[in-house]
C-alpha cells in the first residue's frame, strides 16, 4: 500500500512538472518584410523556403491601401506599408504618408511599444536594410514614444559607403540585404529575441529598375534563400530550446501592371500575400489587410492593448478565435447601415458610436452605446434619433473590436 502510494506520488510530480514545463514554453514572434514582391511574381518563382513555413500554417492573399475612395485609402508606398502592419492602422490614423516620414503620429503606438509595456524585461529586434525603421518608424529613443529602447539591431548599412559603395544596379543593396538576414540569423540562434522585425529591401530595387523581369525573379529567389538562413535559425531554436514561434513574412505593396511603379490604388498595387507557420483562423482565407498582422501578433503573445487603442485598430486577428471582419458603414440621414463578415451563427456584439476624434490627440473619446446585434445577421440598420456629420462606429466582439468611420451624405 505504502510502495503504491509513492509511486502515484511520484507520477503524479513527474506529471505536474511536465505540464508546467509545456506551459512554460515561451513565445517569440518574427515578421519580416520582403519589400515590393507583387503576388503574381511569388507565386510563379519557386520559393522552396517560404513554402516550407506555409506547409506548418499557411499562406493567403491579402491587401494593402486602406479603403479605396474611402477614409482610410493609403499610398501603396513602402514605409506607409511597413507603419501600417507596426501600428494596425491605416495612413488617416499613423500620417506616414511617404518615405520621407514626416510626421509620424506616435499617439498611435507601435506593437514594439505595446510588447515592451506589457513585457520590460523581454527582449526586442530590428534588422533591417533601411537606418529609418528602427529611428523614424518604430522611433527608437524619442520623447514621442516614451524613449523606446530595442534590445538589439543591426541595420545603417545603407550609409556606409565605403563597405557598401553605391552603383546603379543596387548590387549594394542586395550585399546588404545578405548581410541583415545572416545577422538576423546568428541573433536568433544565439540571443533568442522575443520581438522580432527583419526587413529587406533588394526585390523593390529590382522591380523599379526592371519591372516583371529575370532580373526581378532572381531577386526574389534570392530573397526566399535569405528567408531560409532565418528559418533555419527559428527551426533550431524551437527543437533545441523548446520555443514557441510564430513567423509572419509579408510584403509592403503590389506594384502597377509591368511591375516598375507602385503608389496608387490598382489592384495589382493593392494586391499582396501572407506567409505563416501558425494556422490561422478563417479572417486569414479573406484577404485580410496589413492592419490585421498587428492584432494577430498581439493575440498571439498576449500583449495587452488599452482599450482605447484596441478600438482603433483596423485589422482583424488572424490567430484566435474568428467572429466577425470586414466591417463596413453607412450613414443615411439619422439611420445607421452596417455590414460585417460573419463566422459565428450565435455570437452577439455591441455597437459604439462618437462623434469625436480625440484619440488622434492624445485624448480619449467618449462613446455611446446604441445597440447590441447578432454576428449572424450579419448587418443591421439602426435608428440614431438624430443627425449626425460624421461618426466613428466600433463592434465590440467577445474578443476584440471592429471599427469604421462614416459619413452623413
């Protein structure tokens, strides 16, 4: 009886260590950024690399551009595309209108910032072949965004024209490029970041200098085999050390018909991809946009996002469960018209509305309550009982939030 006992004892130690030994099992995100790779290119070159990490999760379309014709339509430019996946919202809300980076609105916090408030003493990264993402974009050590601090970056290469001299066939650029993906590489293999971005530049280069070309297929093989040195870098890291990653590669815009030129709003400039290890939701066969990679990474490492900030999110998480996406609005004298894509039959919501815009500011807003709908019905129309120029509308899922802004006609 006293052998049994102790044997069950022991099990049942063994047992419990295990399972706080799975549960221990820590979390780490990469995403990375293949600049200026329109979908129909990917998908015609052979990217064994990038294959191998959609055959764990998965790979889909997806969009950039915001709303076209709409409040929230956004210049299929570069790094209005990377601050719209670092923010979760569109150009309106962050401002980075262009390359140059002007006014960058820091009310609107990057996941950096959000990761490091909710975890300070977990680690972060930027590897990139562009100085401005980590100093501008995710704007490392300003007052705007709280001194943000990064635990680890390689990047300025650029602006180093002696190892790097410059020439009118970006070979500099692809020189770099190789240098950022094997440094990101070694970092991860050996110092393990818990948040990391990993950008690389060659493959826009090629299609502005030579359009759908063998010049811009090479890069994108090239681009694929840099993608490889990291994965490979996740892949040992998660059987050696028993980590849990989830790895997101995407691209910044599509480019126009000819693939040189990018910038304005034709589908194939809106038009993009997403590569994951995870398998998503059913937001992510959707064509879900940029925006919704923020929210997805979020859930995914379980930051906390104020709720302020969550409301002003434009995207829909990929990873967790799905209720609701692609919510849209209208306003038609005092009666409110709402749309969403359904994937719950039973789910309720509650609908918000302001007629403000203080979050812009640094501010709150006040919302009012108007209503709570079925997910399955998958619109409304709903009496306001007054007039209203304009107004920001929020879903309040049972996991998150929704969010449109419409306009009295």
């Amino acid at each position: 009886m006293k052998k049994k006992t102790i044997r069950f004892a022991i099990i049942f130690v063994v047992g419990n260590m295990l399972s706080l030994a799975v549960h221990a099992q820590e979390k780490k995100t990469l995403f990375i950024i293949l600049d200026g790779i329109q979908r129909e290119l990917l998908e015609r070159n052979p990217t064994p690399n990038l294959d191998d990490i959609a055959s764990h999760g998965g790979y889909s379309h997806a969009y950039v551009g915001g709303k076209k014709g709409g409040y929230s339509e956004t210049p299929t430019i570069s790094a209005v595309g990377y601050n719209s996946l670092l923010t979760g919202v569109w150009v309106n809300k962050h401002n980075v209108k262009g390359n140059g980076i002007r006014q960058p609105n820091y009310f609107y916090p990057t996941i950096f910032r959000n990761f490091k408030n909710s975890y300070p003493h977990k680690t972060t990264a930027v590897y990139s072949t562009w100085l401005d993402n980590r100093t501008k974009l995710v704007g490392e050590n300003l007052a705007a965004t709280g001194h943000l601090q990064l635990d680890y970056h390689f990047d300025g290469l650029e602006i180093d024209t002696l190892s790097y001299p410059h020439d009118d066939k970006s070979d500099y650029i692809k020189r770099i490029d190789q240098a950022v993906a094997a440094y990101a590489a070694n970092d991860i293999m050996e110092k393990s970041p818990d948040m990391t971005w990993v950008y690389l530049q060659y493959t826009d280069d090629m299609g502005h200098r030579f359009g759908e070309s063998p010049q811009m297929d090479a890069g994108i093989q090239e681009a694929d085999r840099q993608v490889g040195l990291i994965w490979n870098a996740v892949k040992e890291r998660i059987q050696d050390y028993n980590e849990d990653w989830m790895i997101i590669v995407t691209t910044d815009h599509g480019r126009k018909v000819g693939g040189h030129g990018h910038g304005g709003q034709t589908d194939e400039e809106r038009a993009t991809w997403i590569v994951t290890n995870k398998i998503f939701n059913d937001v992510f066969q959707q064509t879900p946009g940029i925006v919704s990679i923020f929210p997805t990474i979020a859930n995914f490492m379980d930051i906390s996002i104020p709720k302020n900030q969550a409301m002003e999110l434009d995207g829909a998480a990929l990873f967790g469960e799905a209720y609701a996406s692609h919510f849209s609005g209208k306003l038609d004298g005092k009666s409110l018209q709402l749309s969403w894509k359904s994937y719950s039959s039973e789910g309720m919501a509650k609908i918000w509305i302001t007629d403000t815009n203080q979050f812009k500011y640094g501010e709150t807003d006040i919302y009012r309550l108007i209503g709570e709908v079925s997910l399955g019905d998958k619109e409304v129309i709903l009496d306001l009982k007054a007039v209203y120029e304009d107004l920001k509308v929020v879903m309040e899922l049972p996991n998150g939030y929704l969010n449109v802004w419409v306009t009295n006609d």
